[in-house]
C-alpha cells in the first residue's frame, strides 16, 4: 500500500527467508468440512472474498475487515490502486458490473455456483480511522453479495473507531495508527465478532490464553513455491482438536506486510483467533505470502489484482489452489 513503508523478504537482500527448510507438513485431523469459513485484513480480505466465492459450495461463511468487492481490481494494479482502496466520489467500482462478472465466472465454473452463497454469514468490518481503504468499499462488499445472493446473511460493522490495522482487545499497537505489525490495541475483540458471525456461540468457555499449539509448516508441499508464497504457514490446533474430537476449519489471511517474514508471529498469535479457537474446537490455517520483485509485489500482499497470472481470483487461481489444497491436508476439502 503507498502509505506502508517498503520492507522486503530476507531472501531479495541476500537473507534468508524466516523458517527452517524443512519444516513438517500439515497433520490430518478430523474436521467437519460443513464448517470451514474464512477471513482477512486488507489484501487478505479481498483474498478472503476470492476464495468464498471460488469455493463457497464448500465454505460455509466469511469476513472481512477493511477489503472491497470480489473482481474490483479486474486484473490491474492501477485499477486496484485508483478504485479499490481510496477511490474519489463517484469514481469507486461499479457494482453491478462485478456482479455480472460473477455470475459469468460462475456459469462458466470458474467460481463456485452462486447458490452456494445462499445460507452463508457474511460480515463485513471498516474501522471509521481506516485512512488507507476507503469505507465506501466494505459496503461496496455487502452491496456485492446482496446482489448475488440475497439471502445470504450478511451484516455490516462500520462504526468502530479504529485504523487500518486488525483490532484486539490488548495485544498489539495503538489502535489510531496503521504500523506493523498492524495488530492493534482497540478494546475491541475482532476475532470474538468474526467467529461468533461465523459459528454462533462457543461450544466451551474461553480462556485467558490458548492452550493448544501454534505449529509451523512447509507450505512448499502445498505448491506454495508456484503459488509465490513463503515457505513456511502456520496451523493453531487446539487440544481436543489433536486429540481426535471433529472440529471445523478457519482460514486467517494476513493484510500487506503483516506475514510472518515481516512481523514475525505477532498475527498468527496476537490476532485473537487462538484462544477463541479453543472455545469453538476451531483448527486456525494462517497462510503466510512472500515478497517479491518478479512478479511485482515488493510487501508480500496477497494476489487480487493478478500479479500471479490472469485466473487469480478463480478456482484456477495459482493462491486460490494452494490454500485449498493446505485445507484438504487438514481434513477440510474445498473441490
């Protein structure tokens, strides 16, 4: 994003990447895979909001925080740049268009049939401090699925007073400044919202701190390397979920500049997801991209503008892919 400062993966420099070269693979589990859901921060909402619909004949819900409507960028950087993050009055993505691009992709197999939207929860957050996306595009999102599936049961929280950056009640940094790791300290629980959203109440009561393991994982088994990202993800996996009781599936995606190679662990443990992860019996997949200057994407954002090839925002998308396949290796198939 033009406001975030450029800070490039280890390995462009003469580094090396964060993570060992061999890192174990994902563990099966035994997961229900009615239950799987998604979420994202920024890039990692409008990745979000590619896979639900690429894939909502297996998702069941989604969220998104500060992120526009599916296909916005319609495969151009500067598209993305002038019309899906801070776009002038008027000149914002038309609505109606993307949603007839959908319904082609979908008549056509590339995204999942549209009626797979129907019973799906879908929330969508913009904090009113967000000086880096534009308010205008998380209704544009709700305005979106609205369109294509009207009863799809979506809600908007627009009125929280907190910046570009992924909202917790403690962890993190000010909550009015957008800077890595883009974790901030807000009194408000983002993780609690999207899971409630998403599942209803907890199964279990919540603990002070998550009490099962945050694991690291080659995400190269996965064609991570062909899909651009890094070599190593991370799992959460709560206790019961190890120890053989069925659990559902979420999928966190980090915003520009917040993986792993950047801001260390500070979302795939600060975020909030893993205690609340504990409550819900709710494995937590946290992909991790990379950066790059080949394609161009110098702060690790996740593809929606088409950096890694024409079909990004498809079930052929080379992301898209590598992340359904990380969910099948858990026991979550999405195709």
């Amino acid at each position: 994003y033009p406001d975030v400062p450029l800070v490039l993966d280890p390995s462009l420099t003469g580094g090396r990447a964060a993570g060992p070269p061999h890192d174990a693979p994902l563990p099966a589990l035994k997961l229900d895979p009615a239950r799987t859901t998604v979420s994202g921060l920024s890039s990692g909402a409008y990745m979000a909001q590619q896979l639900h619909l690429a894939y909502s004949d297996h998702l069941s819900g989604a969220a998104f925080v500060a992120g526009g409507p599916y296909h916005c960028a319609q495969g151009a950087l500067q598209t993305a740049l002038a019309q899906c993050m801070k776009p002038e009055p008027g000149k914002g993505p038309a609505v109606e268009a993307l949603a007839g691009f959908a319904r082609a992709a979908a008549s056509a197999g590339r995204i999942a049939p549209l009626a797979g939207l129907a019973d799906d929860a879908v929330l969508i957050l913009h904090g009113k401090g967000d000086q880096t996306v534009a308010e205008s595009l998380s209704r544009d999102s709700a305005a979106l699925y609205r369109a294509l599936a009207p009863q799809a049961r979506v809600h908007e929280d627009l009125a929280r007073d907190f910046s570009h950056t992924f909202p917790t009640a403690t962890a993190g940094g000010a909550c009015d400044a957008s800077a890595p790791p883009y974790v901030g300290r807000c009194g408000f629980d983002a993780a609690q919202e999207i899971l409630q959203a998403l599942y209803g109440k907890p199964r279990h009561a919540v603990a002070p701190a998550a009490t099962g393991e945050l694991r690291r994982f080659d995400q190269n088994a996965y064609d991570g390397k062909q899909a651009l990202l890094a070599a190593s993800g991370y799992v959460y996996v709560p206790r019961a979920c190890s120890g053989g009781a069925t659990c559902a599936l979420h999928i966190a995606l980090h915003g520009c500049q917040q993986n792993a190679d950047s801001v260390g662990e500070a979302f795939v443990r600060d975020a909030g997801y893993n205690r609340w992860a504990d409550a819900y019996d709710l494995v937590v997949l946290y992909p991790q991209t990379r950066s790059s200057l080949a394609p161009l994407n110098p702060k690790a954002c996740w593809d929606w503008w088409g950096y890694s090839g024409a079909d990004y925002d498809t079930r052929e998308g080379v992301q898209p892919r590598a992340i359904a396949a990380m969910a099948a290796a858990l026991g979550a198939p999405l195709r």
